[in-house]
C-alpha cells in the first residue's frame, strides 16, 4: 500500500477495512498509521527531530509537527528535540521543565521504500494488536473445555483451530491410541494460555485429570450445580481411572448420578476418551475407607497410615494380592494418586509373619533384659509392653492385670527393669565422657545419657553444638525429591523425639545460652487471650 499526503481520506477507510478484518480496535490501527508516517517523516527531516503525526479521525487529514521538548540545562543533549528554559523563553510565557514546544512542519511525499517501511510498521502493530485481542480472550478460557478442528500436523503435535487463533496439543497430551486426520473435530481441555513474542500460545490437553472432570461436569447436570463434588481425579490415559466424588445432599446417590440411567452419563465420558475405564468412588474424609474404596475390585483386610511418613500400608488376603495391585501396577498406583499417600501392599501371611518376628524379638529382650522365662515375656509381649521403660515405670495395676501375676512379681519385674535401665544410663553417660562430652551438654535438662551419647556419637559435644542444631536434624522427618518421599534420619528419632519436642529443646538450649531473648518465646497477649476464649468456649 502506498500511502502519500493526497490520500489521505483513504487512510480512514483502510484503518476501518483492517480493523474489521482483524477484528481490533480502529482506533489501534490509526496510531499505527501515524507511527509509521512519523517514522518516515524522520528519514527526510533527520533522525534527531522529535516528528509526530497526527491523524484527524474524521476527515483523515494528516498533520506533521516537530516537538521540542525543555529541559534542564546540564540534561541538554540534542539540540534538535530539546530547549533550555532560557531558549524556550521566547517561545513560551513561563517555560517549565517539562513543557513541549510544537511547530507544524510540511508534510512528506513518501517514496517506494519510505511508503513500503510504514506499511511493514502497520502491519507489525496491527499484529501486536491481534495478539493482546486473542491473549485477553483466551486468557480466561484456561481450565474449560473447547471444541476445535485439527489443521495441520507438526512434528507429532496437532494445530488445532478454534475460531479466532490456533491452539497446540502436543504429542504427549494425546491419548495414546488416538489419531487424526484434517478436519476432524476434537474437543480439548485449555491446560494453559501464554503470552510470548511470536503472540498467544495455547496448549491443550487430553489427558489431563481435570479434561476428565470437565467432561463429568457437562454431562453430570447434578456436578455444574454444585450438589456433587468431584474430590479427586487419577487416570491413565486411554487406559483407565478413578474419580471420587461426594453429595452435598443426602438425598443423591453421588455414583449413580455420575453413571446414570442404564450408564449413559458415564458412557458418554468412555466415549469422548476412547473407550477409558472408569471407576467411580465415593469419596469420605476418613482416608482409610476411601483408599478401601479406591482399590476396589479388591477386598482389604486392615489399613495402617503413618501420617509422619505420608505412608499407608494395606493387608490383603493372599489371592487378592495380584487384584489390588493391578496390572503393572495400575491398580495401586491410581489409588495412590487419588488419596496423595504412598501405598505400600502387604499380604496377611506376610503381615502375619513380621508380626510374630516381632512378638518373638520382643519377647527375646524381656528375657535377656529382664532375666525371666519365656512364658512370662511372652505375657507381658501380649499385653503390648514393647520396652523396659514401659515395664520399669508403668503403673503398678497394669501389670497386676496381667493373668498369674501377683504383687511381689510385679514389684520385683518393675525393679529389674529400673536396674537395668539405670545400669544403661550409667554406662551411655561413661561413654558420653569418654567422647569428649561438655558438663553444660550432659547437664541440659531433657537428655538422657543415651540421648547425650548419641549426640557425641555424632560430633555434638556442647550445649552451643546443641543449640546450632535443627528440629529435623533431631527428630528425623520427610523430604520430597524428584516426586519421591524421601527419610531424613533423626539423630534422637530412636528415643521417639517429635518436632515439637527437639524444637523446644533446641530454643530451651538458645535462650539458656543467651542467643534468644525469653520475650520473643512467649505468645502474644492478644494470642493469649484467644486461648483463654477457645478455651472457655470448649469448657462451655
């Protein structure tokens, strides 16, 4: 398009024909209109002169002025485009900083390559503009569902059409077995909207859990309402998946109405993912009946969670095993998904066999420990006494209640095991000295000579070694590393130490060292007062 001074009527008219096209703003098109004759004007009137062009929006008349803009004196540096407050005097009453200066100037005839660079300045803000319009409008549509056509193919990945721009769906967002030819419709969940240089990226997704969830939602009017819940989505894509879903209303059956009459909501579901089984669960706060329900079709015999570890453990019957785990494992793994837990499967007989190798390790140490028969460690293995501490200090009527034990056999068990433990203590405080162990560190009330010895063990000799120390470092804790669960041991995790209690330890150990002030450890007085009401409001 060359544009000269004498069409100018026709640059309205071409603003307004671009701007239909491409479906912006005209306004958006007229600046860049001026820009580019700006642009130009500066290559025939030099490059330092501040050009500005405006358009009148009505009769397209284009008016060339040259800007010069005042300055500070020191800040003075092109002649061209600036004035001092002194050189503006004459041209201004009271010229301040700031203050622009505009002489009109004759407008440029644009030549061949003049015209053809502001048509390239155009066509480039007119793009910009084209990108803003499909980034605002999509921008929004992230985690919905869109229907689109397949384009092209590249590389693996499907351009897909969906009306005013084109999305992306990668290779690895597509259902394995699925294929597609131009042309082909395909519904898609939006997984992400990016602005970027070469204008709006939009990826979709098909296996996403959420496409899955979106897919429920349209077809489930009970989900769109908000009666059902979906709590949880885990698939494997094309092949199956698992969803749990609760009822905010009593009276709905959240599975049914997720399968519907004769199975045709969820139907249509399999359908739109290929055929993918899914098994709908109903989903409870109680983690233990929900992983239950999870590795249906297979039946569970006992749930044990170690909330510490992040960790579950299920017993199985034996024939259930290969059921529960699923093939190559799909079972559990979905199942893990869904509850965010780790789940370890066990079978009864092994469940069973570590049991009584535990039984048999305890009731061992109350016969070496103790110096009793195995008949009467066996008893007290039973009753659940795991250690010599627990026998030692136990209150006397606990082992009274233990069938065949009288006064004087408990008096004399509880003797032993105090013997026995102070003997421990008294050979881990020797070691503990032996290593080299500080008086301010065997002295710090809350450790035992074995915790003290364990610490020297480890290079901790002194109460300020002690005080330097992390909660976790004490108590042993979980890390997360490459998705995985990881265990960092605790130096005192043997003694059974929480966080909160190597936490208090080591701020006890700070403050009797000086390192923190007493004042900062205790809570607010409108905390306080805050317990002080839960408090009452739990005594009322």
């Amino acid at each position: 398009m060359a544009i000269t001074s004498a069409n100018q009527l026709e640059l309205l008219q071409t603003a307004d024909a671009v701007a239909r096209e491409k479906m912006i703003d005209p306004e958006l098109v007229v600046q860049a209109m001026e820009d580019s004759l700006a642009r130009a004007a500066k290559s025939r009137y030099g490059a330092d002169m501040d050009i500005r062009v405006h358009i009148d929006r009505k009769t397209g008349v284009a008016t060339f002025s040259r800007v010069r803009t005042v300055v500070a004196d020191e800040e003075l540096e092109n002649h061209h485009a600036q004035l001092t407050v002194a050189q503006a005097a004459p041209y201004l009453d009271d010229p301040k900083i700031g203050d622009e200066i505009s002489d009109q100037v004759p407008p440029v005839e644009l030549g061949r390559i003049a015209a053809q660079s502001a048509k390239q300045v155009i066509l480039q803000k007119v793009r910009e503009a084209e990108r803003d319009r499909q980034y605002e409008e999509f921008k929004d549509r992230a985690g919905t569902i869109l229907n689109g056509v397949v384009k092209r193919e590249e590389y693996g990945n499907l351009v897909i059409d969906i009306g005013r721009g084109e999305a992306v769906l990668r290779r690895n967002e597509k259902i394995g077995r699925e294929s597609y030819r131009n042309g082909d419709r395909i519904r898609c969940y939006v997984k992400d909207v990016r602005r970027e240089a070469r204008g709006p990226q939009i990826f979709l997704s098909r296996t996403a859990p959420e496409f899955m969830a979106e897919l429920f939602k349209m077809e489930v009017p009970e989900i769109y309402d908000g009666i059902i819940e979906i709590k949880a989505v885990a698939r494997d894509p094309g092949s199956r998946a698992k969803i749990g879903v609760i009822s905010h209303d009593s009276g709905i059956d959240p599975v049914g109405a997720c399968v519907g009459m004769r199975g045709s909501r969820v139907q249509a579901v399999v359908n739109e993912l290929q055929g993918e089984k899914i098994d709908i669960i109903p989903w409870t706060e109680d983690q233990a009946t929900f992983l239950v329900n999870a590795l249906q079709p297979a039946e569970v015999s006992k749930v044990v969670i170690d909330d510490d570890a992040g960790k579950i453990e299920v017993v199985v019957p034996d024939e259930q095993l290969s059921l529960a785990i699923g093939r190559r494992g799909q079972n559990v793994r979905l199942a893990s998904q869904l509850t965010g837990l780790d789940i370890d499967i066990v079978t009864e007989s092994d469940d069973s066999a570590r049991r009584q190798a535990e039984f048999a390790e305890r009731t061992r140490l109350f016969m070496e420990e103790l110096d009793i028969d195995e008949m009467m460690a066996q008893l007290l293995v039973a009753e659940e006494f795991s250690s010599l501490e627990e026998v030692g200090y136990v209150d006397l009527d606990e082992l009274l209640a233990i069938d065949g034990f009288d006064e004087d056999t408990a008096q004399e068990l509880q003797t032993r095991a105090r013997e026995k433990l102070e003997a421990i203590a008294t050979a881990a405080l020797e070691n503990a000295r032996a290593l080299g162990v500080d008086d301010s560190l065997i002295a710090f009330e809350g450790l035992t000579p074995q915790m003290v010895e364990a610490l020297a063990k480890d290079g901790i000799k002194t109460l300020e070694d002690f005080a330097t120390c992390a909660d976790w470092e004490l108590a042993g804790g979980w890390t997360t590393v490459d998705g995985n669960r990881v265990k960092d041991e605790g130096l005192l995790e043997a003694f059974d130490m929480s966080l909160e209690e190597a936490q208090h330890l080591v701020m006890t150990a700070r403050v009797t060292l000086g390192w923190v002030d007493p004042s900062e450890l205790e809570p607010d007085a409108d905390d306080a007062a805050d317990t002080d009401d839960d408090s009452a409001e739990e005594d009322n």
